[in-house]
C-alpha cells in the first residue's frame, strides 16, 4: 500500500499517467490531459487496506471506454505496475 499511496508523478512524454493517494482515494489521471479517469476509493480496517470501489470517468469527450470490464483490467494493470515500480 505505502507504493500505491506514493503514486506515480511523470518523468517524460512516455508517461502517460499522474497517479496521486488523497485522503481514501488513488486518483489517476491522463498525464497530457490532466483528466481524472479513475479513482480507487479504499478503506482501512484492522486487517490493512481495501479497494472498496473504482469509480470510472464516463465523459465520452475526456475517455473513451470500452466497457467495465476493460476498465478494471486497465485500473489492474496501472496498479501493478505502481506496486512493481522500483523510484526512490
């Protein structure tokens, strides 16, 4: 949880995602627009942190999905890969 909650600021234009912990919340945005598109809303009990829901951005103009279960394999994906980044 402690890489999550340090997120992901972009280092170049291959970045694509700003990814920031606020309060209960992972919010990831696309890097060039700066458009929320996610955001995991956890909740901390006695036996550590869980993702309660993900909200998905639906504005046709600002994210294009292809559908829910698209978007939780990309939230997934995005979310492994914060867990398996390796920055200082």
């Amino acid at each position: 949880m402690s890489k999550l909650i340090r997120g992901s600021m972009p280092r170049g234009m291959d970045e694509k995602w700003f990814i920031y912990f606020e309060s209960t919340a992972l919010h990831m945005h696309r890097s060039w627009t700066g458009f929320c598109i996610f955001r995991v809303h956890f909740a901390l009990t006695s036996e550590g942190w869980f993702s309660r829901h993900i909200e998905a951005n639906r504005h046709a103009g600002q994210y294009g999905s292809a559908g829910a279960a698209e978007d939780f394999r990309l939230v997934k994906d995005l979310l492994q890969m914060l867990v398996d980044v390796t920055r200082p």
